[in-house]
C-alpha cells in the first residue's frame, strides 16, 4: 500500500499556508508589509512556543535549533525579496517564478541524497511544477518584460533554503526549531522596520487577518516538518508547493475573483500530480 503519511500531511501544509497568504494579503491591502510580517510571526513565535510546551517535546540539541534559526533567515530573506517582487514587478510573472523555484531546489536535493524515485512520481513532479506556475499565473502577465525578475529568483531561494534547513532541524523535534526559526525571523522583520523608518503599526481592521496568518503559517510549517519526517523531501517540498491553489480557491469563494483558463487547467494538473507522486 502507499504511504499516504507524508504526501498526506504535505498537502495539508499547501492548504494551510495558502489560506495564511491569503489572511496576510487581505491585511496588506491596508497595511505595511513589513509591519503585517513581523506581527504575524510574533503570533507564530508564541503559538509554536505554546505547543512545544503543552506538548512536552524535549528541547533538541543546540545544532537542531540553529539549523531553524537559518531556516528563519533565510525564509524571512525570501519573504522581504518575494514582496517586493510583487510591488515592484508583475505578479503573473513574479509570483510563480519564485513558487517554482521554491520547489525545484529541494527537489534536486532529494534526488541527491535519496536517489531518484519511480517513473510515474517523476512524471508526477514535472505536472505539479508546470501546475503550480499555472495556478500562480495571473491576468495581465504578458506585455514586456518584468521587473524584479532577480528578487523573484531571491524569494525563491529564500523559500526553498527555508523548506531544505527546516528539514534539517526537524529530524527529531517539530516545534522547538520551529521556535528558533521564528526568533531568527521576527528579529529579521524588526531590523528592516527600524531600518527603513516607516510606520509599520497596523490598524485594528487589519489584526484579525494578521492573527490568523501568523497561526496558519507556523502550523503550515509544522506540518510540512512532520511530512518531511515521515517520508522524501522531494514528495514533501513539491507537494507543500502547490499552497497557489489554496490562496486561488480562496480567492474564488471570499473575494468572487473569477478563475482564468490557464488556473484551471493548473488545477486539473495539480490534481492528476498528487495521485502520481503518492502512487507506488
């Protein structure tokens, strides 16, 4: 029988952080990015915190806990360079240029270190890259070039470390790395606010949505921790990587945004992907 653990719990993950994405962009429509950020990962701070306790997980070795504060930095990195990407560039062309690359990146790994898998889960991960750009792709991509085509590559590195050194942490805990890597970002956040002196204080309106964002993304990193525990990095990365199709149907049922052609299509792929990849 397939192992249904981890190809389970990654697409939970891809549910979780796409619905946290679009909890933090309904928040940065009216307030500062930064500002939503580091709010968001005070709240993740103490939730992982809170969970490590009630759950009594013994704190790891001191090497587990500095591989999740370089996960924290380099995925804050990746986060800053990914929104300002999208504020500077075209969100059609930005946006799933980086989401590829966040899975390609662990992908090679897991066929370095783990070896390549069967035929039909290769097919599988070639139709959930080209299914995650679809999904990603948004109206009004095409006409000239794109800037901030640098930073997208950037967030996407950034996310792809993030998914690689929070692997790496969490070979025998979940939560205490989860907690470095949140201090190491929520200082990072805080550094790049009082850097750039800019209001960053949200307004009530917008604290429930950063709430929930800051919640759904550290369980989102929880889940993809325990996937990535219980089976291939590679099945956990791409998997966890389709969270576009959370954030699009989510779209679709709050905000009545129409679904493109070229989504749809994404989703059917998606679909047809994960039945491949949890195949043996």
């Amino acid at each position: 029988m397939p192992n249904l653990a981890s190809p389970g719990l990654s697409l939970s993950a891809a549910v979780t952080w796409g619905a946290a994405d679009f909890s933090g962009g309904l928040a940065t429509k009216t307030a500062n990015v930064f500002g939503v950020v580091a709010v968001a990962h005070a709240v993740g701070l103490v939730f992982m915190l809170s969970l490590a306790v009630v759950f009594r997980e013994p704190v790891p070795p001191s090497s587990a806990l500095l591989w999740g504060a370089i996960a924290g930095l380099v995925g804050g990195v990746g986060l800053a360079a990914f929104y300002k990407a999208l504020a500077i560039g075209k969100m059609g062309i930005n946006a799933p240029l980086a989401s590829v690359i966040t899975a390609v990146l662990p992908l090679l790994f897991g066929f370095w270190t783990e070896g390549l898998p069967h035929v039909l889960q290769l097919i599988g991960f070639a139709l959930a890259l080209v299914s995650i750009w679809l999904i990603s792709t948004q109206r009004g991509a095409s006409g000239g070039p794109s800037r901030g085509l640098g930073l997208a590559v950037l967030a996407g590195i950034g996310f792809s470390g993030f998914l690689l050194f929070i692997k790496l942490a969490g070979s025998a805990s979940v939560f205490w790395p989860l907690v470095a890597a949140r201090s190491a970002s929520l200082l990072l956040m805080a550094a790049i606010i009082l850097a750039s002196r800019s209001h960053w204080k949200p307004g009530r309106a917008t604290l429930p949505y950063i709430l929930l964002a800051g919640i759904l993304d550290s369980g989102a990193n929880a889940l993809y921790v325990a996937a990535a525990q219980r089976g291939r990095l590679d099945v956990a990365a791409v998997l966890s990587s389709l969270y576009p199709a959370s954030t699009v149907i989510l779209a679709r049922l709050v905000l009545k945004e129409r679904l493109s052609g070229t989504q749809s299509a994404g989703m059917a792929a998606a679909l047809i992907a994960v039945l491949l990849i949890a195949a043996r």
